[in-house]
C-alpha cells in the first residue's frame, strides 16, 4: 500500500486531488469556485491560448511567458489555467508550498480578482507534495503543462459516465493514457495513475527511478526494462511490494525512504535537501557551515583531473579528509540524507553560482576554467557563501524549487523575510518533523492555535519558530504581544486614550495592539503573526470582545462586523494567531469552551529526549542520563501532567557549573509551593540530596 510514508503525510494531497478528479475531470467543476470552469469550452480556449501560441523565447522565465499567453483569455480561461496550475504543481515535494500558493494565485489574478490564500487546496498540509518531481519536471513546465491540457481536451469529448469509468478502473486508465500524444513520455502520466490509484501505482514519478528500482532488487535490468509499458512496471512494482511486506511486517514500507531507499539509491543521486542555515543577512559575522566543503570540493576535482562522477567526488573527499565512518553517518533531521552529503551538495551550488563548477552531463561533476588557480581557503569559501546569500536572497531557494527566477510577486527585497524550514526547526528544536507539519497545518487550518503545557517545555520557544517559518520567503511581519490580568479590550482592540490637545485633554479612539496589527498586516501579502504570550493570564472574553466572532467565521464573513467604539473590523486572510499557554497558572480544562472551540489546541509534554540530545550536540560532558532519571522521578512525585518539570531550565551548554544555582533559585521555589503540605516530599528533591543523587 503506498497511501503510507514515515516522513511525509500523504492521505491530505491523495484527497486534494481525488477532489480535482470528481470537481473538475469527471465532472465540469471548479477546485476554488462555485463556477462550472473545467468544461470542454473553457479547456478549448486554454488549449488555443497556451498549446496553440508556444513562446520558445529563452530569455524570460516560464511565468512571465505564461502571463504573455494568457493575456487575451477571458476570466474564466484565467482561472482554469490558474487551477491546471495546481495540477500541475501540487504533486512535486521539491517545489516549497508557498512558491506553488504563490504562482496559483498569480495566474488567477490575471483575471483581475485576487484568490484567498486560505481556501483548503492551498493549505500547506497539501501543497507540502507527494514526491519528488526532478529537475526535469521543474525546467520543463511547457511541456507537462501541455499534456495536461491535451489530455484534458480528450477527456472532455468523452461523456461525463466514460470518464467516471475511466476513474473507476486502473485497467481502462493506463490504457487511455497510453494512447493519447506523449503518454508515455511525460511525468504526470505517473502522477496521475498515483492519485486516482494509490493502493496500486507507486508515488514514483520519474520513470528512472521506478527501472532502478527493478534493476536493483533484481527483476530485470534497465535496458530490458525501459522497453516495458508502464501498465508491466507497476504490476512488477506490486509483485515486489508484496513479497517486501512480508520481509518487513508491520512496517511502513516506502521506495523513498529506509529501509528500501538504501537498497536502490546512493546518496549521491539523490537532490540536497534545504541548506543547513537559511541566508541571514541580520548577522553579518554569520559561518556558513557548508561554505568548509568548498576547498575540499575544488581540490578533490583538481586530483581528480578537473572533471569527476559525483559518487567519485565524494569518495574521493572522505579519503583526503580521512572521515571517520560515525561522521558520515549523521543524517540531517527527519531525513535519510546524511549532513556530509547534503552540504556538500551545497557547496557544491554556491560554487556553481560563482561560476567555478558545471555539471556538462548528469551525474558529472567538473570545474570551469574560471576555476583553474583559484584556491579556495576558509576566508574565500565564507565570502561566497555571503555575496550568494546576499544576492540571491529567498531566490536561492526558489530557483531550485521552481527551475526559474521569476517572482511569484513583486515585493521590496528588504521586506523579504529570510526562509526557515521545518527541517531546519526540527533540527534546532529536536521536534520530529511530522509533528512539525501537523502543526503547520493545524496553524492554517483554523487561523489560529494555542500551544500548551506546563513549565520550561519551550512553548513560547517552538510558537517563535514555527512563525519564523511561517513568516519566512514573504513580506509578512511577526510580533509578540504577553497578557496579563490588568490586559483589556481597550489594549488589544481598541479604546480611549488621553492625549494632550492645545493645554486640554482629549480622548481619541485609538487602535490596540490587534486592530492596528491587522491594519499593517493589510498592506502585506506575506503570511503575518501574531505570538500572545501567557494567553490564558488576561481574562480572555473581555479582552477579546467581538473578536470571538470572527475568530470563528474569519473566512465566511470577510465584511467584518461592527466595532462598540464604531467602524467595522475584520481579520485579515493572512493573519496568524499563536498563543503559549502555562497549564501550572490555568488548566486547559479550565478554558472557556466557546474560546477552546475558536483555537486549535497543540499539547506539550517535557522531553527528555530533546534535553538529551541537546548535551550530545553540544559536547557539554554533563552526565544528562542522570539527571533524566531524577526528573522522572521528581515528575512521577508531582503526579500532574500540569505541574510537571520541563526541560528548559537545564538545556544550559555550562549545566554543571550552573546547576546549582538552577536547582536552588527556580526550582525549588516552584516545588516547594507545589509541595506545601508534603513537606517530606520536597525534602527528598532539595539541592543537598540531589547534588549527592548527580554526584555532582
């Protein structure tokens, strides 16, 4: 079954597009609509206006050549070639959900009107893809583009009952597929048999992959294979996935993932994974991690006589450098690809960008001539990294994910905000990254969420990074706001002020915190949040007054409602709410049900193991086993979800000098008052008995 994988979530984008086939294939729907926009019409217009006027020109990008060719449609053309778009792209996971988002809504607003960013289709937890399209996919957009429409038009000849028995059966679509012009040759023939079939085709998408699948495992080699129709690739696919679960019982089985990926890929044909440290132009002292590879990388194609395979290159770094075999196995989080590959494939891209590196084939690795007598010490390598990243900005990542420099938008580069994956986040907050995009899609979903728990579980810490994120590769704006019980609706909406007026008083009507957040927020297009601190300290139904309403209907009633100070007030579609609430100042089961409804609630328990591997990335020495154990134990004493120890206090890189003081100036304090009436019980988790427990 392949609707499973260990490190994406599938079943959203497989339903977002089962959604397209019934809306829009088999019927003549639309995806973003209530119009009627995928009928035979239409796709004849879109196919006249794109397949008919190719513009073969090289020196503009794909979008704006697209624009060029859409320019005399009408808007309902306009629309439909915005929503093939989102065929077109919602499949590939290298391309970054809100490059995608961003070049949906672009097409659509040719036709003048602006497409909600918030409508369910263009929601992360379906935009994040279903597999890797290659780069292949990525700079030939034209082309996959154009079979869909062809293929659309075939399909709209045919009666709405023979489509839906195209849909119905595998056997009649392979064979449809295969007889329409370039079936067997482009990539979204197997993107589309996944989504309309995923308990039998595989989320393989590059035919190159699915033949070295079978040649590695044995069933037969490429130049037999690459003779075989694709309807004879999945049934062998199938027969290997069988006898594969019965190997591996219970287990999630993906070609794209351990324990199989290993058996068919090397590392080095696989693409690099988010840089390991976005462009961060605020520190300009940054140390691009990466950029240490650079030297290596030139000297290691220099032996090499200039031009090398990348599985050569790489073997050819690890002798030089004499790597030890625990160093190359650390992978980068959430991932299979180790962190030595990847950020010498970034290397390696930087250097490309420099003009010193070419790729004249695939697979090949060389230098320029550029390159010859250049040496590329630490200082070089690190002035590299900064001149790209400066230059490059956010299009560092896009012309990767998208395979051409256009602008999804056109916004001032200084509003830009530097990109941050989750990949990123799950590697500096020890979070896997599964939970990550949960919460993401959460986030999106309800516009708004609330992470809880009790003390020092990094609530505040992880709601400043996933809107780090979520703010990341726009012009959006983050702010932190922490109530408290004397914070009122006057503070956060809007109220009464005395201002000074020609020796008198006056008393405007001036916005909160909220209000006038959400009017600068207007004049954006980027996602923009908004972090309140210790939500549940201020009393919540009177600071938040009519903004309880539209935290509920913020997408059905886009007018707004009316103010008590007057005005009408709405949130606005790219607004974000974010609160951290301490479960030891107010249980959850305490929230007001009408404001519990409103939020989306994501719990937080300590981790011991983050604090675990937090000492082992740092090489602090401390002896952290230990002092797990002991806050185990204290825990289990608490007996409270509510009140239990977090991490935090202890994630100190000098914990063994610092402890002491810790222990004796925040901890003990809190469980003294949480131990009021046992006193024996705090006795037992003082400093002098602890300190003899850590044998510190």
């Amino acid at each position: 079954m392949a609707r499973k994988a260990k490190n994406m979530i599938l079943p959203p984008v497989i339903a977002a597009y089962q959604q397209w086939i019934t809306n829009c294939l088999i019927a003549d729907g639309s995806l973003f609509s209530s119009a009627n926009l995928w009928t035979p019409e239409l796709v004849e217009e879109v196919r006249a206006a794109f397949v008919d006027h190719p513009d073969m020109g090289k020196k503009v990008s794909f979008w704006e050549k697209l624009k060029k060719q859409m320019e005399n449609a009408s808007p309902g053309a306009k629309h439909l070639m915005a929503e093939m778009i989102w065929a077109l792209l919602a499949f590939p996971s290298n391309i970054k959900a809100h490059t995608k988002r961003n070049g949906i809504r672009d097409v659509w607003a040719y036709s003048g009107q602006v497409l909600s960013e918030t409508l369910p289709l263009l929601n992360e937890n379906v935009l994040v893809g279903i597999g890797s399209g290659g780069q292949g996919y990525l700079t030939g957009y034209w082309r996959e583009l154009t079979f869909i429409i062809k293929l659309t038009v075939d399909l709209k000849k045919k009666s709405q009952s023979e489509r839906q028995q195209l849909f119905s059966s595998y056997d009649d679509l392979v064979a449809w597929i295969a007889e329409l012009p370039e079936g067997k040759v482009r990539q979204f023939r197997h993107m589309l048999r996944y989504v309309a079939f995923p308990d039998r085709v595989e989320r393989i998408a590059s035919n190159r992959d699915r033949l070295a699948i079978l040649e590695e495992f044995g069933i037969g080699p490429k130049k037999e294979t690459v003779k075989w129709s694709d309807r004879q690739v999945d049934d062998e696919l199938a027969k290997l996935r069988a006898k594969l679960e019965t190997e591996y019982p219970g287990e999630i089985l993906d070609f794209y993932e351990s324990p199989l990926k290993p058996k068919w890929k090397s590392e080095e044909d696989s693409e690099p994974l988010d840089p390991v440290e976005p462009p961060d132009e605020k520190n300009p002292n940054k140390i691009w991690k990466f950029a240490k590879w650079m030297g290596p990388l030139v000297a290691a194609l220099r032996e090499l006589g200039g031009t090398a395979s990348i599985k050569v290159v790489y073997k050819r770094i690890q002798d030089d450098l004499k790597l030890t075999k625990d160093f190359l196995a650390e992978k980068m989080p959430g991932s299979d690809q180790t962190r030595f590959y990847n950020e010498v494939a970034w290397a390696r891209q930087y250097l490309f960008w420099e003009g010193l590196m070419e790729s004249p084939k695939r697979g090949i690795w060389a230098l320029t001539a550029k390159a010859e007598g250049i040496v590329i010490d630490e200082q070089k390598a690190q002035n590299i990294a900064e001149k790209w990243a400066k230059k490059q900005k956010n299009e560092i990542q896009k012309k990767l994910a998208s395979g051409d420099a256009s602008k999804p938008l056109e916004l001032n580069d200084k509003q830009i905000a530097s990109e941050y994956p989750l990949s990123k986040i799950a590697e500096d907050a020890g979070v896997n990254i599964l939970i990550l995009q949960r919460w993401v899609a959460a986030i999106h979903r309800k516009g708004q969420a609330i992470f809880y728990g009790p003390p020092g579980t990094g609530k505040t810490f992880l709601a400043q990074k996933l809107a780090q994120h979520l703010v990341g590769g726009g012009n959006g704006i983050c702010e932190l706001v922490q109530f408290h019980p004397a914070y009122s609706y006057e503070d956060f909406m809007q109220g009464l002020r005395p201002q000074r007026v020609n020796g008198g008083l006056d008393y405007p009507l001036v916005p909160g915190r909220f209000m006038d957040f959400c009017d600068r927020a207007q004049k954006r297009t980027g996602i923009c949040v908004l972090i309140i601190d210790e939500i549940n300290r201020a009393n919540l139904a009177r600071v938040f007054g009519e903004l309880m309403y539209l935290l509920e209907y913020r997408k059905s009633d886009t007018d707004g409602i009316p103010l008590a100070g007057g005005g009408r007030f709405h949130i606005p579609a790219n607004v974000r709410l974010i609160g951290t609430m301490n479960t030891a100042d107010r249980s959850i089961a305490l929230v007001d049900y009408a404001l519990r409804r409103r939020f989306a609630f994501l719990g937080l328990a300590p981790d011991f193991e983050v604090l675990r591997r937090f000492h082992e990335r740092e090489q602090t020495g401390f002896p952290v086993d230990g002092l797990i154990k002991l806050l185990e134990q204290l825990n289990n004493a608490i007996n409270d979800p509510h009140y239990s120890l977090g991490i935090s206090f202890f994630m100190q890189k000098n914990l063994a000098k610092d402890l002491p003081d810790i222990w004796s100036t925040e901890v003990e304090p809190f469980l003294e008052e949480h131990f009021f009436d046992q006193r024996e019980k705090f006795d037992l988790f003082r400093w002098e008995k602890i300190a003899a427990h850590l044998a510190l």
